[in-house]
C-alpha cells in the first residue's frame, strides 16, 4: 500500500549550498577556521597600526608572572567547565533535529558576526559605530527589496528597517509605529495648526491613511520651515504637546471624548509577543482582539463582520496583524484578503495599518523575487514543488509590497545567531514621529541624506545600545545570498521540499500504521512547518491520545538528565484547541481520528488536542553523499515507536 502515495523527486544536489554551513559533522572546519585566524590577526594588527609608535602596553614578561598565570589558568578551568556543558546543549545543526525553528548558522553571518566582535561597534549611533551603522540601514534596504517595498533611497517614499534583538521587539515597534501615525493627525488639530488642511473631526483625523498622514507630516514640516526660528520653536512645542507621546493614553483620550483606545485584531494563532506589546505600550490586552481561523488562517468573513461592528460602533482599530508563517503551524494568512478588507473598512469610515508578522516565514519570500526584483508567476515558483505554492500562499506573498509594515527574523530562517530580528516600515519618513528628540525632525533641514538620517538610529528604535555584529551579520549574509529565488531562496527551496517528503512520508505511515494508529496531517503544510496528530485504534477519548502523544513527545524533547546520543530524533509538540480551531475544523481532525467530540471538555488535559510538531528547516536532512533520508528514518523511528507505545498503553484505560 506504500507505493500508493508517490514521494517527492529527490532534490537534486546542490553543491553551492556545500560551503553554507558549518555542516552536521563540522565539514566546513577548515574553512571557518582558516577565516577565524585571518580576521583575527587582521583585528591584531588594526590594533597595532593605530598608533605603532605607542609602546605595547603590557610587557611582554608578565606572561611569565604568577599572577597571570593564575588568572589564566582561572580563566582556561571556567572555560573549559563552559565548553563542557554546552556539550548538553540542543544539536541544532543536525538533520535529526526537526523541532522548534533553529539549525545551523550560515558561515557568511557567523563568520561576520565572530569577526566583527572584537571591534564592538554599538549600533546606537555613529559615534559608537562608524561603520556597522550603515550596514544595518543597508540590511533594512535589503528585506525591503524582499519584501517588495520601496527601496530606492533616492525616492521620497523609500523604505526604512532596522534591527532588533528579535522579532518581539520588532512586533512592539510596529505598534509604536502604528499608534504614532494614527494620533499625529489629532494632535495637529488640537493645536490648531494653521496654513494646512487638518481633517474636519477628531474621528476623521484618527482614521486618516498612513500615506495621508504622512503627506501631513510633510506639509507641517514645510509650513514650519518657513517661520522665523521663535515662530518655529513655538509651533514645535504647541504640537508636541499635543502628542500622544507626550501626554499618555490617559490624558490624550480624556481630551477627545470622541475617541476610544483602539484595538489591534490578529489571529487567534498569533504570536504571544503581540499580548505582550499590548501590556507594555499600555493600550491593554483587552484591546487584542483574536480572530476565528479557518484552517489556523485568519478567517476573513469574521475579519469583515469585526470591521463591519467597529465602523458603526465608532470602536477605532490601530492595526489589523497578519502572520506569515504562524510560530506554531507554520500557516499562512491571507494578506491580500487583509488589505481588501481594509479598503472595503475604508469606505465605512475606519482606517488602520496593516502589518505582516513574518518573524518565520520572511525570508520565503525569497523565493517569489527574481534577481531583478520583480515577482515570480505563480507557475514559475509550482515548478520545482509539489503542492507548493498554493494560490492563495502566491497571493500573500505577491501582496506584501502593499502592507504597512512588516517583522524578519534574520535569527530564524535567516540562519543567523540571536539576537536579529528585524523591523521594515514601508515608508520611511513615517520614523520621523518615532524620534526621541523630536526637535530634529522638525528642524527646518533635517539630514536629506537618507543614510545620513538614520545614523543615530537609537532616536528611532526601541533598544539603546545595540550590537553592530549583528548587524555586520545581516548585511554581509545578504550580500553572499542577495534574497532572490537564485540565491539565498535556494535553502528555502530545499526546506519547503523537504516539507513535502515530509507531508508525502506522513501519510505513507498513515497507511503502513493503519491497524494500529489514526496518523493525520492536520493542515496541509503551507511552508516547512508539519503538525502531524496520532491517536490509537479503539481510542475515542481526547484526554487517553493525548497522554499517548505526550509519551510519544517525551521520547523526542530534549531532556538534560540524559546523553544526548539517547536521542535518536528531536522533535516538538503544540496544541490544538477548540476555540482556534473553529467547529468545522475541530470536527473534521475528531473525526479523522475517531476521536469522541463529547470527550474533548474543559478540564487541564481535555480542552486541546496534544500533537506533534516540525520544523524542516535544516539543509541536509536529504544527504546525496550517503543517500540517506533523515525524513524517511525519522519515520521509520515513528513507526516502531508508534506500535510499541500502542501496546504498551491499552485503550481501554483511558
Ligand atoms: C518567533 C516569532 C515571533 C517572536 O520572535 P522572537 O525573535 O522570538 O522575539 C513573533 N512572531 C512570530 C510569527 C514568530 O514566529
């Protein structure tokens, strides 16, 4: 019955991808070692050539002082106890590790990273960072190019991003964004800015475009720059004080009754980070509004009727999130559907930005780019896939360009090391209301110079001081593999096809385990993220084939107590709950399972559906050199454990 469901046809070998990695057995040793000396001698004689006529400052003999060398053995007896137990640490780098989102390091980052540590540039300024600063500006420029945003920084409206330690701190700054462009337009009309067109009410002014707003912005800054420098720091002033910024949440909507806090709806699949930023910018996580999916894909009808209600309630909306690439199902929203929404909001009256939570699924974009930026057709990209992309994965992704904002994280499918994330606004001149001190960006010439601007980028992000390897990490990785379909989205293709022997090796077990074990892909993967939920024969109870999957997980989790070579596969496990879900899908999983819905309650063990989930991100789970599928042997793995836990744990107890 095997034979009944074709796999995938193997990738065909890539040898550009043999020089990426550091690889599963450290291949690459020579070449990440060769450059580690090289850079670092390099740093040694930078050092030295600052000023050769300075003297070495620590005399040569003190390497023979007992003092020294008891501070380095101190040193080598800590080192070597660290060294020791990172042995216990998570084998990201192997193909049998299919769990949460990490792999292997690029060897272009980790060796920009490691080689730019020594100089610690800080990235909060240019006076702390004369060189990495740029490239951060740069690598924003870079994922805006992905993204299909504007790039050109010779154009007015071109882009901006900048990283940050992760894509929860980028999550917070489009909300900072969002709030700051919404509130602008409000403050201008309390303080009675003459010489410009301001919107007739307060509600108007709250709900104005971000293009609109930014054309605002503009015509401020004109109108100021024409007043005598008293007359300016007057105006300055009157405005600010009317910011949101300034006079808190509290204050600024017991000034315009008409107003209420507004709401930022997301998906129930989204990112706990997004609860978070709601606490920490104040507006409350009351004001998180979870919409139904269908699929774990934000279910647009209710998208609808929620912007429908809010538009007759005069309930003002902040930010509709979409996820690209859910952290738990790897799912994909419907972003084009997102922006329709809003138009149609649009002409009720109701604007809010629109902003792509792409933490994980980013740098897939990579794979619908040509070289020379534009988008590749749908039938273009299905050619090298199976299934992939569907039409409505293309449609999201052919849609990014129009959103508002959007999260990366170079740390996760950029294969970089913490912390990277990243933040891109489509429209730079947006940053201007994100500026710490304000007086700059409404000076009367404030840098032209695009790059010149974002120099002192801890104006405009949330962090202080900030890591400039990191960033040399992020430039110098994208200028190894510019993100198009040619370059980098290689390693994405592999992934995304590593997805579908995946999904293809799934429901062969499925068959093969058939007497003894329901085996269900619960959604068909939309990129390289694959859930898969087991439930044994003759088991209807939802708490009995959890407590079967839990058992089944325990065996594939990291676990410190134990050697790691125990570990045969890693894999991961996320829930599947009922209010998530919605009733078609839960009912559709139930009954693919054989599960009781009645047995699916309330109580800590019942109110979800345990199941297994895996992230294929590692490049070699295919290995061409020995022609070995560490697809194929983890289900294999699955297979023999799946019979021998079902033995072992009878039905009938449960
Ligand atoms: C991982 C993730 C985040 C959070 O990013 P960190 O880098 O862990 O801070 C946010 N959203 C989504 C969709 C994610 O997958």
């Amino acid at each position: 019955m095997s034979a009944a469901v074709p796999l995938p046809s193997p990738e065909p070998r890539d040898h550009a991808l043999d020089a990426c990695f550091l690889g599963p057995y450290g291949e690459n040793d020579a070449l990440l070692e060769k450059l580690m000396v090289e850079f670092l001698r390099d740093h040694v004689y930078w050092r030295r050539n600052f000023h050769p006529e300075d003297p070495p400052a620590i005399a040569t003999s003190s390497a023979q002082h007992p003092d020294y060398l008891a501070f380095e053995a101190r040193m080598r007896r800590e080192l070597h106890q660290l060294s020791a137990a990172l042995k216990k640490s998570v084998p990201f780098h192997s193909p049998r590790y299919i769990g949460h989102m990490a792999s292997d390091l690029l060897l272009p980052g980790l060796a920009a990273h490691m080689l730019t540590l020594p100089y610690n540039p800080n990235n909060v300024s240019e006076d702390a960072a004369p060189v990495t600063v740029d490239m951060e500006v740069q690598a924003g420029l870079q994922l805006a190019r992905m993204l299909g945003y504007p790039h050109d920084p010779e154009q007015p409206d071109c882009a901006f991003g900048h990283l940050t330690s992760g894509g929860t701190l980028a999550n917070y700054q489009a909300l900072r964004l969002a709030l700051a462009l919404k509130a602008f337009p409000v403050a201008l009309r309390a303080a009675q800015v003459p010489g410009i067109a301001l919107p007739a009410d307060d509600w108007s002014a709250f709900n104005l475009a971000a293009a609109d707003t930014i054309v605002l912005l503009e015509q401020w800054r004109a109108w100021l720059a024409g007043l005598t420098p008293p007359e300016q720091k007057y105006w300055h002033t009157r405005v600010e004080d009317e910011r949101i910024e300034q006079r808190g949440l509290a204050d600024f909507f017991a000034a315009h009754p008409t107003l209420r806090v507004p709401l930022v709806l997301a998906p129930v699949t989204a990112h706990y980070s997004w609860s978070k930023g709601m606490k920490l910018l104040g507006l409350g996580r009351n004001q998180l509004q979870l919409l139904p999916t269908r699929g774990m894909r934000l279910d647009t009808v209710a998208l609808h009727e929620t912007l429908a209600r809010c538009a007759r309630n005069r309930q003002p909306v902040l930010m509709c999130v979409a996820v690209l690439g859910t952290t738990e199902y790897g799912t994909i929203d419907p972003i084009d559907a997102v922006l329709a929404a809003r138009s149609q909001a649009r002409s009720l009256g109701l604007e809010f930005s629109v902003h792509v939570d792409a933490a994980w699924g980013g740098y897939l974009a990579t794979l619908f780019r040509r070289e020379d930026g534009s988008l590749r057709r749908r039938h273009e990209v299905a050619a090298e896939y199976v299934r992939f992309p569907t039409t409505e994965v293309h449609a999201a992704f052919a849609a990014l360009g129009d959103t508002d904002s959007a999260t990366v994280d170079p740390h996760k499918l950029g294969y970089l090391p913490y912390g990277s994330g990243a933040f891109i606004c489509r429209d730079h001149r947006a940053m201007a209301l994100l500026a710490e001190r304000a007086d700059y960006v409404f000076h009367a010439n404030p840098p032209d110079n695009y790059l010149a601007r974002y120099r002192s980028l801890g104006q405009f992000v949330p962090e202080g001081s900030k890591s400039g390897a990191a960033a040399a990490a992020v430039y110098v990785m994208h200028k190894v593999l510019p993100l198009d379909h040619v370059h980098f989205g290689r390693l994405p293709r592999a992934t995304i096809r590593a997805a579908e022997a995946f999904h293809a090796c799934a429901r062969r077990l499925a068959l093969d385990v058939a007497d003894t074990m329901h085996v269900l892909v619960p959604f068909a993967p939309d990129s390289n993220l694959v859930c898969l939920a087991l439930n044994p024969c003759g088991n209807r109870s939802v708490a009995h084939a959890n407590a079967y999957v839990r058992a089944l997980h325990d065996t594939l989790r990291c676990d410190p107590h134990q050697p790691l070579q125990l570990k045969e596969f890693f894999g991961s496990a996320t829930s599947l709950r009922p209010e998530m879900l919605g009733p078609s899908d839960t009912s559709r999983i139930l009954t693919a399972l054989d599960l009781d819905p009645d047995s699916l309650g309330t109580g800590p063990d019942h109110d979800r559906l345990i199941i297994l989930r895996h992230t294929l991100m590692n490049p070699y789970l295919i290995d061409h050199e020995n022609n070995i599928s560490y697809i194929e042997r983890y289900f294999e793995f699955l297979g023999r454990r799946v019979r021998a836990l079902a033995t072992a744990i009878d039905p009938g107890q449960g």
